[in-house]
C-alpha cells in the first residue's frame, strides 16, 4: 500500500530541526498515525531498547533524523560524541526497520561528509572520491557509515532504504548556541547578544569567503514528504537550494534582519571549514521538485521565531546542548 494518512511514520529525532518541520508538515496534511519518542521516552543508543520499540510500534516508513549534530567548534571538542552516538542511532534503527519490515526508511545525512577537496556543484558519486574535511571528521564518517548500512541492506535484503544529502539547513527550532549551533543560528544569537548589550563588534571565525549553499528546514520537510510518495529512487539523493552565498555576505544579511548597528570582526586565525560546499540537485529536480523558500525570508522568519521564542520564555537550546535527537 503506497503512502497514506493513515500510514505508520516513525519521525525519529521529532523533536529536531528537521524532524520538528516532517512532523509538523505530515500533521498539516492529516497524517493520523505518526509515531514520535523524545530521547528520554527512546534512547536510540541502546540497542534493546530500539527493537522493543520497533516491535511493538511496527511501522511502516521511518525518517531517521536523530542525530548528534553541531557547528565546527562542537566537532572539534567532542569527536568521540559525534562518532560513537550516530554509529550507535544509525545502527540500532536501521536493522531495526530490516527486521520489522519497514516499506521504506529515509536516512539523513550532511553535505561535509563530501571529500575536502571535490568539483562543484558536488554530485553524489563523489563520496569517498577523496580525504574529508579535518574539523568535522568524525561525524562525517559516522554518517557515510549510515549511508554504506542502508546501501548494504538494500542489496542485501532488498530493503528501500535511502539516504538524502541535505546541504546546509537552517530553521525554526535549530540549535542557536554560540558554541555549539552552525553558523547561521550562532550567528543570529550573535548579533542579538551583541544588539542587546551595546557591544562594538561581533567576531565571526575564518576570513569570510568560503562560499555556502543554505536550504530552510521546512523545504527540507517538504523533499522528504515527496521522496516518500515516489515509486522507485537512487539510494542517494542531494538535497538543496542550488545558490550560494559567502560567509561574509551571509553575517551581512544577519546583521541587517537582527538590526545591529556595530562592526563585525573576522578572525582569520579561526578554522574556515571547507572553501565551498555546494551540491548538484540534478536528480532531485528531474523527479520534480525544487526549494521553494528564498534565503532572506527564511532568515527572516527564523530570527522572528527566536525572538519570540526569547519573548514567551521558552528554551531556545544553547550552550548545553550537543545534539538534536
């Protein structure tokens, strides 16, 4: 039986940037039989634990979002974090879906697990074409493994298991740490802080022109939700938005949506991360499907979801928080 409302979806990682926006879409369109545990319901690093859950939920799709996930500074203080629990949450739940007849799993990857040094725009065949970028290695290599484990299984057992490539995300219930969010939430409490207590400048690491190619969340939700309908797909599948912006002009763009008035700093004795990073959507566009959400309103609503975040007193994840299981 294809998709439906009332097919079985386990969003694993609900309660993350992406899972948050594929469970709020699939809820949109009526979906009655969504299937949701935070970490502390389901810890996915115990493999009992998972099994149980899986057989006693049986469900028919899986979008495997749970990561543990951070900017360049989080992957260089936590490598053994990184690499240990997404080994152990790709794992458990992608033998799992084989062994409780899953119709179809989609696994979430990142475009850093790219080699270092590739052409532009990056197309799928040219993972572990070459050596990886050094600040976010270990986590690269944990999701390549997740990627490898679906294909396996795929030729295998015939399982439609799947991984999508997402590039750069951004959104609504991101990780707006300094030290450990990516760059756009980081930079965005940033410039808050700094709007609110008057300070002079902002720093931003590297020298500002690496170039970078960003997709909102709810695009991301919206490849997701369409890819589970098609019939037959690549194992891997890039995901993104096809324009690019440098480092420098997107901390201007902040700057101007937050309304700071001071100067930003580049500190060039600070990692650059990769030069680009920007992924060929060819197959992705030939099923039919394009993002749909301009970069400066996606910035916009993200900055006005912060705020009122801050405003109503809830928790906007920060400096504690490594991951977003």
């Amino acid at each position: 039986m294809p998709l439906n409302p009332s097919s079985k979806i386990y969003i694993a990682g609900h309660r993350g940037l992406v899972g948050g926006a594929i469970h709020k879409l699939l809820k949109e369109k009526n979906f009655s039989h969504l299937i949701c545990r935070s970490k502390e319901e389901l810890d996915l690093r115990e493999q009992k634990a998972v099994f149980s859950f899986f057989e006693k939920e049986r469900p028919e799709y899986v979008v495997l979002a749970a990561a543990k996930v951070g900017g360049i500074h989080a992957n260089q203080t936590y490598p053994a974090h990184f690499i240990y629990d997404n080994l152990a949450i790709q794992q458990h739940v992608i033998h799992a879906a084989y062994l409780y007849g899953v119709k179809r799993l989609i696994f979430l990857g990142s475009a850093c697990i790219y080699p270092r040094e590739t052409l532009h725009p990056i197309q799928e065949h040219e993972l572990l074409s070459g050596p990886l970028e050094a600040t976010n290695e270990a986590y690269a290599i944990a999701k390549i493994a997740g990627f490898k484990l679906c294909e396996s299984y795929y030729k295998q057992y015939g399982c439609d298991f799947l991984g999508l490539m997402p590039t750069n995300l951004y959104g609504p219930g991101d990780n707006f740490s300094i030290e450990q969010g990516h760059v756009i939430p980081g930079l965005m409490r940033k410039f808050q802080e700094a709007k609110e207590g008057l300070q002079e400048k902002v720093e931003v690491w590297g020298t500002g022109e690496p170039l970078r190619e960003f997709l909102h969340s709810e695009d991301m939700a919206d490849a997701i939700f369409f890819l589970l309908q098609q019939e037959k797909l690549p194992r891997l599948i890039n995901v993104g938005s096809g324009i690019e912006i440098s480092i420098k002009e997107l901390a201007q763009l902040i700057k101007k949506i937050v309304g700071y008035g001071g100067d930003i700093f580049f500190n060039e004795n600070k990692p650059n991360g990769v030069s680009r990073r920007c992924l060929d959507n060819s197959i992705l566009r030939s099923l039919g499907w394009e993002s749909k959400i301009p970069l400066e309103k996606g910035l916009t609503d993200t900055y006005q979801w912060f705020l009122h975040q801050q405003k109503e007193g809830q928790r906007v994840r920060g400096h504690s928080d490594l991951g977003s299981e």
